[in-house]
C-alpha cells in the first residue's frame, strides 16, 4: 500500500473519531443543562418551603450560580417609542 494512501486513511479515521467526540461533547453538554435546570429547581422548592423571610429566600435564590434568568416579557408586553 502506498504511503500516501496509507496517509490519507489515516487521516480520514482521525477526522471521524473528531467528529463523533464533538458529538459525544455536545450530548454530555446538553445532559448537564438539563441537569442543572433540575438541580436549579429543586434547591428553589426546598428553599420556598424553607423557614426564613422572604427577603432572604429571596437573596438565597439568586445567589445561585445557576439561577434562571428572569424570563423575558412576551412581545405584547414590550413598549415602542414611537416618535410623531
């Protein structure tokens, strides 16, 4: 087998052991999402039913490193300037 041919299979091997490594990576990213949503929304249930004020519940919750965003207002909600 030529060297050149031998090269070139090798370096088609590499480029799909690449490939289904970034998939490997983009599924093991997306499970950890998913996992700190959950992780997120249980420490939110047992810290609302947690015997402290609300104004440190409240501070506890958005200490979190992981704490949702707020959500964004739907589009009906948002105001336009409009100038005349």
């Amino acid at each position: 087998m030529p060297p050149d041919l031998k090269q070139s299979q090798a370096a088609v091997v590499r480029r799909q052991r690449v490939r289904s490594i970034m998939i490997l990576v983009a599924i093991v990213a997306e499970l950890m999402e998913e996992y700190t949503v959950l992780v997120a929304r249980v420490l939110e249930h047992l810290l609302h039913g947690a015997p402290f004020p609300r104004r440190m519940r409240f501070l506890m919750l958005r200490s979190l490193p992981f704490a949702a965003q707020p959500p964004t207002p739907p589009a009906h909600a948002l105001r336009v300037a409009v100038r005349a």
